[in-house]
C-alpha cells in the first residue's frame, strides 16, 4: 500500500530503526524489491533518480510502483531522490506518482537553500506529499583531508536546526562523511558520529544518510570473478551503518550494491548458460541477487518485521 515518507519515518524515529530506500531503475529491479519487503514484512521506499527518469519515464516508472504498492500489504513509499532540477520536483510533485519527493539544494548556499526548500515543502505539502531536504555537500566528501574541508562540507548542526525550522521539510539528509558511487573510501570507512549525535539533539524531524551502500564482499566476488573490474569498491561498513541508526538515522540510501548485485547475476548467469538468449531467463537471477542484498539490508537497518 502506498504511503507517504513522513509516516514511515515518524514510526521508524519513534522505534528507532530506519528504512531502506532503494534506487529502481525498471520492472525487474522494482520486483527485486518488492519480493525482499514481502518476504521481510518490511516498509521499503522505492526511489527514483534523476537518470532512472530519463531512462525509463516518469509516467512508466510511476505505473509500475503504483501497481507493486496495490498488491502488497507493506509500506510503500514512491520517492523522488535527488531532485536538483527544481522544475522536475515540481513535475512529480504534480505528476500525482509521487508521495515522496527529495529537494537538493545542498549546492546552493545556505539562505537560497532554505528559500528554495520552503517553496517546494508549501507545494508539496498542500498535495499530501511529504519532502526531505538536505544540508551538506555528500558526494565526494572522504577526498576532504583537513578540518576546514571537512567542516565546510559536513552539515552544520546550528544550521540544520535552523534549515528544518525555516522551512518545514520532513526529512533531512545529512553529510557525514558518506559519498555517492562505488568508490567510497580508500580504506576503512570513516563516518563523524559525533557530528551526527549533535544534530540529534538539535534536529526532531526523521534523519537521512545518503551513499550508504556497503559493497557487499560475498556479491562483489562474484561480479569479480565473471569479469567486473570494480577491485577498488568499497562501501560503508555494516557495523558504522548500524551505528549510525542507533545514533538516529532512520532512512538509509542504497543504490550502489543494486547495480553490483544486477552486474554480478547477468554476468554469471551468461558465463555458465551462453547458450541461452532468453531476456527472462538472464533477468531472473539479478533479480534474485538484489532481493538478497536487500533482504540483509532491511535486517541490518531494523526494518524487517515493521511493516
């Protein structure tokens, strides 16, 4: 059934676990999904980006998670992510798909941002839909060596209470130390709790950690071993992604270990079935390899059961 984010994540702030929001791209990685929340009894949020978009269609993407949503009795949050394109917001804000939507204006400086922000929360919210917001540069922040960098980039605690109270957003990402992409971190990952325990305390709307994926190492072997050249990958821990819900995140982006999951069962799949050319067939374990991933991650996250 659908849902909007903020009801999800409310119940998930007050329980003190997150939800997982997982990027589809199409029809199989939508019943990868799907499957892994049934089998979980867990809320998901299915999350479009920007490139999902372009290459599949607003209208098409929309169809295919509203008809999922119907059929299932678990939360479903159809989820705009990373919307930079003010005029694409607006467009799913008015497309009717949509009961999530993210704003990112993260790049904007900080009285535009929550100008910016404030407009689409109003339009939004008189349609029943829920937005995050964000403060704090993500992608590539692990390249920022010294304080300075660091605390140009990672979200401000002061600002964020003051972001959230400006401008009503139900959601706020923040920046920490993850990245986007596969290549996260050239050793260990490195996360700032502390930082993250203080906008805690300051901040009483639901938190949000983008490039959280983890590369799992059992799934990256696999696309290794039948030709995948992604030997530098590395993704946040387990063990600092379920420190950080227990610091007070409660939504957790994935995107990554997805594609790694879909490359790796095409691959293998072609590798000991050359003969096939049946597109069902090729799909079908890829599907199966993303429900995995996504299966463990709704474990980790403390969804599983929640929904």
């Amino acid at each position: 059934m659908l849902t909007t984010l903020s009801v999800v994540l409310k119940k998930a702030k007050r329980d003190q676990y997150a939800v997982g929001a997982f990027n589809i791209n199409n029809l199989e990685m939508i019943q990868a999904v799907m499957t892994a929340s049934e089998a979980e009894k867990s809320p998901v949020i299915l999350s479009t980006s920007e490139g999902a978009i372009e290459y599949a269609g607003m209208d098409e993407l929309g169809t295919l998670v509203h008809l999922a949503a119907e059929r299932s009795k678990r939360p479903v949050v159809f989820h705009l992510d990373h919307g930079k394109d003010v005029k694409l917001v607006e467009r799913a804000i008015k497309s009717g798909w949509y009961t999530s939507v993210m704003f990112d204006g993260s790049s904007l400086p900080f009285k535009e941002n929550i100008k910016a922000t404030k407009r689409l929360v109003d339009m939004a919210h008189k349609k029943g839909i829920s937005v995050e917001a964000e403060l704090g540069a993500i992608a590539g922040i692990e390249d920022f060596v010294s304080v300075e960098a660091r605390d140009a980039h990672f979200t401000n605690p002061e600002q964020a209470a003051e972001f959230v109270e400006k401008t009503g957003c139900d959601a706020l990402a923040i920046a920490i130390g993850t990245s986007h992409g596969a290549y996260k971190f050239k050793e260990a990952s490195a996360l700032d709790f502390k930082r993250l325990q203080t906008i805690r305390k300051l901040v009483n709307i639901p938190l949000v950690l983008h490039g959280a994926s983890g590369i799992p190492a059992d799934v990256k072997k696999v696309c290794l071993d039948y030709g995948c050249k992604i030997e530098d990958a590395k993704g946040v821990s387990d063990a600092h992604i379920k420190k950080v819900v227990s610091l007070g995140i409660n939504k957790v982006n994935i995107d990554s270990d997805l594609r790694i999951a879909f490359d790796a069962g095409v691959r293998r799949f072609l590798h000991d079935n050359p003969e096939v050319i049946d597109p069902r067939k090729i799909l079908g374990p890829a599907k199966d390899l993303i429900t995995q991933v996504v299966r463990q991650k709704m474990k980790m996250l403390g969804c599983s059961g929640k929904g």
